[in-house]
C-alpha cells in the first residue's frame, strides 16, 4: 500500500526575505494564480526584510549598515532598474574629496597577517584611548596643513586609480578567457602601465601613496588582490582579472542620500499587505526530494511544490563547511555540481565604521582651513546621465582618505614587488549627503575580519587616533560609535560575492540558475541571490534580476499548462 502524500500548504515558498527574494515573490505576485490564498509564502529569519540591506538608529541618525550605492545608472538604451523603483529618489555622485598623508611613527614591526585564520586584535594593535605624546610631536610641526596632499597632487592620484581601473577593463576584455582567468588581479596592476605612470607624475615624496593607492579596489570588491593559494584560504581568495569583464550597467555610480530601505520597502509592499511575509521565521532545513518539498522552520514544518532559496552564498557555504556549529541545509545534499559552486565562489566582507558627533566639526575651523587646502572636485562623467538640479555635484567635501599604521595594507612598489605597508581608509561625509554629523569608514578583507573582533570604542578609537594624525590636531571624538559586523551575523556570514583566480566563475554562477529536479521528475528547488548573477554579482540590482528571473522561469511554466 502506498505511503499517503502529504497535503501541500502551498505552491511556492521564497527562503529570504532579502532583495532577490522579494524581487522573486512581488513578480510572482503580479499574477493572478499567486494572488489567491495559500499560494505563496516568504520565510525571514530576522525580524524585518532587506537582509544585507539595512540601517540602524544612533543618537537620533539613520545608519545604513548595508548597500549604500546604485553602481551604474545606465544609459536610455540599457537602464539599470533600480532606478525605476521610486523614480524620485534622492541620489547623488561623490564630489569633493581630500586626502592625507600619513607623518606619524611606524610600528617598529608592521603587523602580519597569518597564513590561517585572523590575529587576534591584542596581538598587534596598538591600544591607546588618545593618541600618545610621540604621536603628538610627530604631526605638529606640520599642523599647518602640510598634512594634506595638495590639490593638484590628489587630483592626478585619484584621477589614477580610475584610469587604474580603466585599463583593467581594457585588459580583462583584450585578454582571452582562459588566460584571464589564471591572471590573478594583483598580478594585473604589477603589469599595467597605468600605475607606472602615475609613479612616473608625482613627485617621489608622494610615491608611498602610489604604491597603497590599489588598495582602494580591494575595499570596493571586498576581495584580495593577491591569488587563491595555500596562503590564502578559500576564506581569503583572490579576485582574477576575469571580473572586470563584465556586461555590466553604465554611467554614474551613485549613492542613495535617503538609503535603500524604501526601495525594499516599496518592493516588498502589496506582499506585506497580502501577509505573504513571515519574518522570525528561521529555516532549518529543506528537504527537497520528498513530494512535497519539506521546509523545516523555527516555527514548523511547511509543504511546497517548489521553493526558492535566496541565502546568502556566506550561508550556504556555512551549511556545507566542516565547522562543528554547521548543520546540513538540504537533505539529501544537493548534486555535485551545486555543492562545487557554492563551495568555489568567493564571498567577501565589507564592513563600516560609523563615528557619530553633536556636529560636523569638519566644517568649522580650523579644521575647514586644512581641509580646503586638498580638496578635490572631480570633472563630470561625460558618460553618466545628465545631472539635474535636484542631485547637483556638491563642491563641498565628501570623503577623506589617509592611512593609518594600525592595521596593514597591501603595497605595490614601483619595480612591481610587494610588501605590507599602511593600510587605506576612507570615509564618507554623511553629512554632505544625508545630513547626519557622521564620518563612515569601509574596511574590508582581513582588516574587516579584524575590526569585527573589536569593540566599537577600540575601532572608534582607532580611527580618532588617525584622524587626529591626518588633521595635525586632535578633533572632537565621537559621541557614539557603530561597527557592523557582517562576517560574524549569521544570517549573511559576509557581505557580496566575488571572482576568484582560476576557477570557471561563469559556469558555477550559471549552475545556479539551472532548477533542482525531484525525485518525481519536477523542477522543486531554485536559488536566487546576487551571487547567482553572471554579470551583475556583488550588486543589489543583481539580487533584483536574479529574483525577476526566478519568478519569470516559473509563471513562463505556469502559464503553459
């Protein structure tokens, strides 16, 4: 006699409440067969949606904790999406920025950082609630300003970081594919002409800055330059130069003044009202070759015909690692070439430092005098989309960006070897874009794994000590601060996908748009997620469009019945 088959609570059921998520659930909505009862369901583990996109209040300020930026507007022909989502948006392009040399005293040992694992913060940061009297007489006799990179000066570094990135694009798309993809990114920039020439433009005293410049895109793709190898973990891979061959969105890379949680809100609305969404809901384990499909939760056990994964890749690498805490996510395990995708894509951290003040000192003087003396207004992009007088270019000070002997940093000397050096910061003037007296630091890769271990008075502290080195005085210290800790939460387990050297990026990120098939023959198990995504990867509109394309593979199904 047959086993009796369990009744089916609904036809489809979304794990993930994040972007890609409700991207996949409010397109599935759209239709009519979706709209009735019992049809569809989103599971959330935390108690609010966006997943990595967030934000936080301090002292009264709104802090966004994840995705800040619309990397590419685009163009009329090809327009990135996001920008139809709330077309009335505030959103704006970085102007004025200042940048700083470093004067003070190196550590008489640089730190170093581990082949495995991550040091502890006490075993090489040097812990000091104010900076010490050497620190003091190393930055004043240059109190002047002579602190600050000159204008000019800073103009040509920053305009060769870009023209860096540039010809890194030129590169990977004039290089055959397999070859690019055994060319690891930090190999790329030792061979590129464009940093030699930078070197060949600046004046020597200014050639240390050169040399910490690239670390800037090792924050932006929250991955090391340096390749995958025993040295460096999978925790720690590299990024090849096959990800800046990508067809992604052009035009202006734009920061979103009132945050992304009302574009979150905005997808996710007739599902909040419908009640489709069920936050607190932590999903334990999916078993997907049973019919239906099984989705053990917190709250119970759920039946589906099909289910929608959008985890973060951080968490399914979790549920698939050897760590003792790790516990099976699916049963049975997934096919072969499912587990290999998520076990070869990079996944990297990008966390941020927020200092939080009574008022924007950086404003007043004296310090408004040292900074004028750098600051840095970049042309208009002839390629970005028209500016229009809601979102003009601020001439006002946006970020600054120095150095600090604290934590290390990779340097790439003229005759192309490398050693650790200082490490880069920058940090946002939320001031001029939200209106909120906070300065935001982005830390990534191991210095972000590091940050994570300290308290948030040391890592304030941290960045207190080198503002004050930067300013050749000391300025007001914060009143709060706020460090996210994106590695160490355990619904994201990091921040966004990246390439890594030598492995067939293309073909594991496609493996994860091809369905799981049942036991019975049908299409039950899907993923979703930015990390999904064959060119948009590490973006918010790649979460929407892999959601989209999601949702349009089952009602293209649907609607063939």
């Amino acid at each position: 006699m047959a086993a009796a088959t369990r009744a089916v609570d609904y036809d489809t059921i979304i794990v993930g409440a994040g972007m890609s998520g409700l991207a996949c659930a409010s397109r599935l909505f759209q239709h009519t067969y979706y709209k009735q009862k019992s049809r569809l369901l989103v599971l959330e583990a935390r108690d609010r949606i966006g997943g990595r996109i967030g934000s936080v209040n301090v002292n009264g300020n709104r802090l966004d904790t994840g995705a800040n930026w619309i990397h590419g507007v685009g163009t009329p022909e090809k327009r990135n999406p996001l920008m139809d989502i709330l077309p009335h948006k505030k959103y704006r392009e970085l102007g004025g920025r200042v940048a700083f040399r470093h004067p003070g005293p190196e550590p008489e040992q640089p730190p170093v950082i581990p082949k495995q694992g991550v040091l502890e913060y006490s075993e090489w940061v040097r812990v000091e609630a104010q900076p010490s009297a050497q620190q003091r007489d190393a930055v004043s006799y240059e109190a002047s300003g002579d602190l600050v990179i000159p204008g000019d000066i800073a103009g040509t570094l920053t305009g060769s970081l870009w023209g860096l990135i540039g010809s890194l694009h030129e590169l990977a798309e004039t290089t055959p594919a397999a070859e690019a993809k055994r060319t690891t990114m930090l190999q790329a920039i030792t061979r590129s002409r464009a940093l030699q020439d930078t070197f060949d433009s600046i004046p020597e005293e200014y050639h240390r800055t050169v040399s910490c410049t690239p670390q800037f895109i090792e924050n932006m793709e929250a991955a090391p330059l340096a390749a995958q190898s025993a040295e460096h973990p999978q925790g720690q891979a590299g990024m090849g130069l096959l990800e800046f061959a990508l067809d992604d969105f052009e035009g202006e890379q734009v920061f979103l003044q009132d945050g992304y949680t009302a574009i979150v809100d905005e997808v996710a609305k007739e599902l909040m009202s419908a009640g489709v969404i069920q936050t607190g809901t932590e999903v334990k384990q999916i078993r997907w070759n049973t019919d239906p499909v099984e989705v053990e939760t917190t709250s119970g056990t759920y039946t589906a015909n099909q289910v929608i994964c959008s985890l973060p890749l951080g968490v399914l690498q979790h549920h698939q690692s050897q760590v003792p805490t790790a516990k099976p996510l699916f049963s049975p395990s997934l096919p072969s070439e499912k587990r290999e995708a998520i076990e070869n894509l990079g996944f990297g951290t990008l966390d941020k430092i927020f200092l939080v003040y009574s008022t924007p000192w950086w404003t007043e003087e004296p310090y408004l005098s040292i900074l004028k003396k750098g600051i840095v207004t970049p042309p208009p992009d002839s390629n970005s989309a028209p500016t229009d007088e809601t979102r003009p270019l601020n001439t006002a000070l946006d970020s600054f960006s120095g150095f600090t002997a604290e934590l290390p940093g990779l340097a790439i000397n003229r005759n192309g070897t490398t050693t650790l050096d200082l490490s880069s910061l920058s940090l946002i003037n939320l001031h001029a874009l939200t209106g909120h007296p906070v300065l935001s630091c982005f830390i990534s890769c191991a210095n972000a794994a590091s940050v994570e271990h300290m308290t948030d008075e040391q890592a304030g502290g941290m960045l207190h000590r080198a503002l004050t080195s930067w300013l050749g005085r000391e300025p007001p210290g914060p009143e709060a601060v706020h460090v996210t800790r994106w590695a160490r939460d355990e619904y994201s387990r990091g921040s966004y996908s990246h390439m890594i050297t030598g492995l067939s990026e293309v073909g594991h990120r496609v493996e994860f748009q091809r369905p799981v098939v049942g036991g019975e023959g049908g299409e039950v198990l899907r993923f979703a997620g930015e990390h999904t995504s064959r060119n948009h990867f590490a973006t918010v509109h790649g979460a929407l469009l892999s959601g989209w394309r999601e949702a349009d593979a089952i009602l293209e199904k649907l609607d063939a019945r």
